[in-house]
C-alpha cells in the first residue's frame, strides 16, 4: 500500500475497506479525516471484536498527527500505548512477554523473538514502516495512577482550586463545576448527595462557592477546617446551627479526616497536579499521551476521579478559542456506569456537557462500550461517527440501529445490517458517520505497540519508573531550610506582644509541632493602557524561621495561602512550639519586614508575556508560553488550510480543463479507431472483389477493383496515423496533469514549511509594577503543624 494516501495531515489511517457481501479485504485504505472526530465517535462491540485494537488505532493517529491525548483507562489495556519498539528488537519485547511465555512451557527470549517477527510482519504489510514507529514513539506516552504509586501518581485532593473567572461569571458553568467536586467529594465518602436534599452537599457547596468566589484557594485541609469552624452564619434564612449543628458538622469533618489520614490514602496527596495545560503538550510543544489507568481503584473512586477529571477538561475546553479543527481527543475505554441512560452518577454531567459543547472548541470525544445499552441516549444523538464491532444479542443490535436512526442512508435494509453486524469476524467494524455518505466495512491495521493486554501495577511501575518524582504530601509541609530546632516540650503558646498578629494551622491529629514562620499578604498590579492591561496578582508568602535567623530572608519565601484563609488565632490540640528568632519577637521589626518584602516585589515580580511580531499577535496575561504556543498553531493552521483551499480551488480549475481536454481527446480515439475499423473493412472487401474480378472479370473491371483496393489501404494508413495523432493527444494531457498534480502537491509542501511555527520567532517581555502599585500588608507570625514521628 502507498503510504502516501494515508500519511498526510489530518487523515486517520485506521485499516482496509472490505467487500460487503464477501467481506474480501480491498486494496483501499480506510482513511477517516481527524476533524470528523470534533463530533465524537462511538466504539461498540463484544468482548473480543477488537475494539481494544482499533481504539489504539485511533490514538496512535492522533499522537502521529500531534494531537494530545487523554485516556480514561477503567481495565487496564490502553496503557499498552507504552509498549512501542521502533527497532522491533526480540529484547524490546522481553520484558512484557515472559509470563506468557512460561505458561506456554517456552524459552522467554526465543518466544519474544518469535513476537518480534510476527509485529515485523503484521506492521510491514500494512504498508507501515519503522519511521512510522518512530514518528508515534516520538510523542510522550505517561501511564497516571491516581490513588497508587504504581504509575505516576496524580495530586488531585492537594487542591480544590477555582475554576477560571468565565466559569465563575456563569452560573450555570459554576453550579456544574460545584456540583462535579462535592458530588464525587462526597461519593468518595459512601454519600449518595441529592443537591437538593442532602446537608452535606448543601454545606459543601456553599464552602465551595464563597471560598471560590472571595478568590480564596481551597485544599482539603481548608475544607475540613471550614466545616467545623464555617465562614459564614446561615444557610439560607435558617440559622447554621438549626440547619446543621455543629457536632454533626464535626461527625461529617472526622469521616472526611480520617480518609485522608488514612496511608492507603496518602498516594491521593501526592504527584502531579491535575493541570490539563501541562497534559496536553510537552515542553517541545509534542502532544502527549495522558492515560488515566483505574483499574486498581474501588467503584467509588474511579466515579470520584473520573468526575473530577472530567469537570477540568471541561474548564479547560471553556477557556480555548473556537475551531474546526481537531484540538485535542479524549478517549475512555469501557463507559459502563458511568454515562448510563437512567440514573445519573456525577460523572454523567461533564460527558453530556462535552458531547453537546465540546464540538465548538475541537475536542473530541471517544467512548468504547461492549453494550450500547450502556450509553444515554440523549448522548448517542451527539455522536457522529459510529465503528460497531460484532455484536452478541439482537436487542444490542436493535439499539444500536436504533441510536442510528436519521444517520442511515434510506437504501439501507435493517435485516441486512442485522445480519452483517451478526456475523462480523474479529477485527472487522461497521463503519457510519455523519460526515460521509453511505456506509463501509473495514480491517483495523496492525498496531505500532504490542498489545500485550491489561498491565499489571509491576508493568505500570516499570515503564513510569523514570518519570517519578519523589512524593510530597499536599497536606504536609517541608521542614525549614535551617536547622530543625527542638520543641519546647510545652503546649502553652509563647507570649508576645498585642502588636504581632499569630495564626496557627489546623492540628490534624493529636501532639505534633509548631513551627514558626513570617507571613505577609500582598498584592502586585500590572498596568499597561496600550495594551488594555490592568492585572492584579495576589500573593501571601511565608518565610520558614528557627533561633539561628538574625533577619528573615525574602528571597526564601515560599507560597503560604493557608496562612491567611484557613489559620485560626489560636492553637488547636496539645501541641509543641519550635523555638523562635529574637528578630521576630519585637513588634518594631515588623514594619522593617514589610518594607523588605515591598522592596523585593518591585524590583524581582514581573508580569511575563510573549509575542509574536510576524503574526502580530501576543499572549495574554497569565497565559503560559505552551497554551501561547498552542494558540499560534492554530492560527498558522487555520491560514495555512485558507491557503491550501486557495491553491487547490485554483489548481482544480486547472486540472478540469485538461480533463476535459482529456474527455474530448478520448472521445476522438474511440472515433478515429472506428473509421480505422470502417476503412480496414471496406480495403478488404475492395481487395477481395478485385482478386474475384481479375479471376472471372475482364481485364478492364479488374484493373479498377483493384485501384479501389489500393485507394482503400491508404485510407486505412491515413486512418490509423490518425489514431496515433489522436493517442498521442491524449499521452501529452495526462503527462500535463500528472506534472499539473506534481506541482500542486509541491506548493502544497512549501506552505507546510512556510506555516511551521519554528519560523516565527517568539519573544519574551515583561511589565515591571510601579512601586505604588505593590501594596504590602503588615507581617504575621504564622505557627505552621507538622507531626512528629
């Protein structure tokens, strides 16, 4: 198979269309355009359809294309998107084949030799090369495990951040936010919520809602905290304690507690933020592969993650410009409970949200289901492109037609997709979309990774091992970057003056320490009328202190929001105090520190932007250099097709005159060659009449058949140079559209490289703050928790 039909941009090759009533592989590719998937796509077939095959199919496309990829991976097959070897080496399969090799009763070096060939074999004759493989391999494949240390663990309980401020502008947009975390919140609990009726989603949620809107940041510790000691007085008209007193409330904080307390749980508090940003593309702009793998989690955690994961993908999505393009996939594997068609789990209300939305933005969803009876049906009316493996029942069948309906052609016989869909072979589907007429039926390729099947947390573990960074509980804090001092034994808190504001952090169990820090509040504005910006930056900076500290250092400051948002004035439980600095026992000093602070803002923060000169264009405040990146792409992308359209519309033009000219030099051949034919018959009559009268005629009628004879064969010459002239024609025409096609897809080559982004140059500039604009609030002394092994 020619690679070039299926290697250019923007075309998924996903296997081979078959003969419909014979099922005979054909030699035509099945080629589907990556922007048909901005409406989704559905994967539905019984175990062993091969449904696994083509979901990595779809993704190794889209990795290969540069589009990122998110995979929600419930059992545990996806994470084989890791196993790629590009030299398709014996030792690069080694490692994954040698259980399967033991149960077989062979040598595991000869059996993984034998399953190196046989991928050789299968890629190659697919038409598929290793530079094939080494385009995919190229893109970052991460296999996430959150709740384990397995894979790379994921943070998501460390933070309970805002959405962006167009979510908080829209109340709908902020209920659903809301509703995503404290319902998969609370799941994680054992709590079946009902928004309306449950306290404790009514509580949640008011926190949730004041805390984001007040701009202050959320983590679980702070949660916890505002649940026992809330913010406010009311819910509603009724006064808190009638609503819900204050010993149930600590009933509802000591469950919440004692999960996260729990080390089975630690793992939950630890790893990567779930930053979708920093999911998508990698630091040299690849798109990366994201897969999510839950297998080894409990039914409630898997609802409390995925929604979670689901609700930021839709912030994320809100915040994109729009586009026709395909921007990024999301792919979830095996969507059993959680887009059913009756009950609504808190994961139903993100995917509805992004089968009807996330077209707008270039998002694409993908769901694989063994059941269609596992889909909403409001959901499946927002899916566009259909792949349907066999299928085990009627009734499976029957819905799956019937989720079709208004998508089939009228020639179409429901019988007969009953019976094909009946008896499809492994690795066949049924091919239906929106964007094309007609249905198909196709192969899937052979795959670039060996699917060795679900991973095992050992396998997950090797292949994550070098991307691990060493754990750091959210909840914990780091010790001081001086000298541990020792506690004073006491639970008594140290005198000071009136004048030196204290906070202490929440004790999250009984004993621990207080270590002492400085903390200040400030806030730093922007302002640049030319370029309409006028940016505030909030910031509350503590510095780690210990009695070896004369003055504090600013430039030691760390990030301390809970100083400010959830700190009480006084100390909880029975707890030691770190010894403090004589500097800061001297309410005087404090004025000395906030000028410090003031000093080294000005002159160290910096508003960062990036610009663009050659497309006029530069980031937004606060916008990352990857997501400024990415916007670029896509207005390259989006002049590039305009100019693509422009040239293949010009170049058409073109090409329909020759084939015309081509039609009309054809139609004279076909002419030329039947006056050939004609003169050829009528010379061969006029010979055999002058041979019948020389014969038995006289001499003089002889003589003149035999004239017409000769006169006859020089038409036949004439004739037939004349079809030479005619053939000829018709060679110089296709030699022109061949050269004509030739240089369309030159030029088409040139605007690929002259809209490549490394071309423009990208700059980096600042906006410094007026000293005026830096405003400090007065020091606090602020004990921080930890506990003491």
């Amino acid at each position: 198979m020619d690679a070039e039909l299926f290697e250019k941009m923007g075309i998924f090759y996903l296997g081979r269309d078959l003969e419909p009533k014979t099922l005979r592989p054909t030699k035509i590719p099945t080629l589907v355009k990556s922007k048909n998937f901005t409406t989704h796509a559905a994967v539905i077939g019984m175990t062993g359809s091969g449904k696994t095959g083509l979901g990595v199919d779809i993704l190794e496309e889209a990795a290969i294309d540069n589009i990122p990829v998110i995979v929600i991976d419930p059992k545990g097959d996806m994470g084989d998107l890791c196993l790629t070897s590009e030299k398709l080496r014996a030792e690069d399969f080694l490692p994954w084949v040698e259980d399967e090799a033991r149960q077989k009763g062979e040598e595991p070096l000869e059996y993984a030799r034998k399953i190196a060939e046989m991928w050789r074999e299968g890629i190659e004759s697919w038409g598929q090369s290793s530079d094939r493989i080494a385009r995919f391999k190229s893109h970052d494949a991460t296999i996430y495990t959150p709740g384990s240390t397995a894979g790379v663990p994921v943070n998501v309980l460390g933070s309970l951040d805002a959405p962006d401020a167009a979510t908080l502008e829209d109340p709908d947009a902020l209920a659903q936010s809301i509703n995503a975390v404290v319902s998969s919140l609370l799941a994680l609990l054992g709590i079946d919520a009902d928004p309306i009726q449950s306290r404790e989603y009514i509580l949640i949620a008011q926190i949730l809602k004041r805390a984001w809107m007040a701009g202050e940041k959320v983590d679980i510790g702070t949660l916890i905290s505002h649940i026992i000691t809330l913010p406010f007085d009311k819910i509603g008209v009724l006064p808190l304690e009638s609503f819900y007193p204050a010993a149930e409330r600590f009933k509802l904080a000591s469950s919440m507690n004692n999960l996260i307390a729990s080390p089975s749980f630690e793992s939950w508090l630890t790893g990567a933020p779930l930053d979708i940003d920093a999911l998508m593309y990698d630091e040299r702009q690849k798109a990366k592969i994201s897969i999510f793998s839950i297998a080894h989690l409990s039914d409630e955690e898997r609802m409390f993650f995925v929604t979670l994961l689901l609700s930021r993908i839709v912030e994320w999505m809100r915040r994109q410009s729009g586009t026709g393009r395909l921007r990024a996939l999301l792919y979830m594997d095996e969507i059993y409970g959680y887009f059913p068609p009756s009950k609504n789990p808190p994961s139903k209300a993100p995917m509805m949200t992004l089968l009807k939305q996330a077209r707008a933005f270039g998002v694409g969803v993908v769901l694989s289901t063994q059941n269609p009876v596992d889909l909403d049906y409001k959901g499946l009316g927002n899916i566009g492109t259909w792949f349907i493996g066999r299928l085990q029942t009627r009734q499976d069948i029957e819905k799956v037609i019937d989720g079709l309906a208004g998508k089939l052609d009228a020639e179409l016989d429901r019988d007969e997709i009953v019976k094909t869909l009946s008896n499809l072979p492994k690795r066949t589907f049924f091919y239906k979309s929106a964007h094309e007429k007609g249905i198909r039926l196709f192969q899937t390729r052979w795959v670039l990774s060996y699917l060795k099947g679900p991973l095992k947390k050992r396998d997950i573990a090797k292949l994550t091992a070098a991307k691990k960074k060493p754990r750091t509980a959210s909840l914990s804090h780091e010790t001081p970057k001086s000298p541990a001092a020792q506690p004073n034994g006491k639970s008594r808190t140290p005198i000071l003056s009136s004048d030196i504001s204290q906070r202490f952090d929440l004790a999250l169990s009984p004993g621990g320490l207080y270590r002492p820090h400085l903390a200040a509040a400030a806030t730093v504005r922007y302002v640049n009328a030319a370029r309409g910006i006028d940016e505030s930056e909030s910031l509350a900076l503590c510095i780690p202190l210990d009695d070896t500290i004369d003055y504090p250092d600013w430039d030691e400051a760390e990030p301390c929001d809970k100083a400010f948002t959830q700190a009480p004035k006084k100390p909880t439980g029975d707890t030691a105090f770190a010894p403090l600095p004589g500097s800061v026992t001297q309410a005087k000093n404090f004025k000395a520190f906030q000028k410090a602070l003031k000093d080294h803002l000005y002159t160290q923060k910096r508003l960062t932007l990036y610009r663009c000169r050659k497309l006029k264009a530069e980031s937004k405040p606060h916008e990352s250099l990857e997501t400024f990146k990415n916007r670029l792409m896509e207005i390259l992308e989006e002049r590039l097709d305009a100019e693509k359209e422009k040239l293949q519309s010009r170049y058409a033009k073109k090409l329909q005159t020759l084939h015309e000219r081509l039609v009309r030099a054809q139609q004279k051949l076909a002419k030329e060659q039947e006056d050939v034919g004609k003169a050829t018959t009528g010379s061969l009559v006029d010979a055999g009449l002058a041979i019948f009268g020389a014969l038995f005629g006289g001499k003089r009628s002889a003589a003149s058949k035999l004239g017409q004879a000769m006169k006859g064969g020089s038409r036949v010459l004439k004739e037939r140079a004349d079809v030479q002239r005619a053939q000829a024609r018709i060679d110089e025409i296709e030699t022109q559209i061949d050269a004509l096609k030739e240089e369309l897809e030159e030029k088409l080559d040139e605007l690929e490289e002259k809209y490549r982004l490394e071309r423009y140059e990208i700059e980096t500039f600042f906006i410094k703050p007026r000293r005026t604009d830096v405003d400090v609030e007065m020091p606090i002394l602020y004990w921080r928790w930890e506990p003491v092994a």
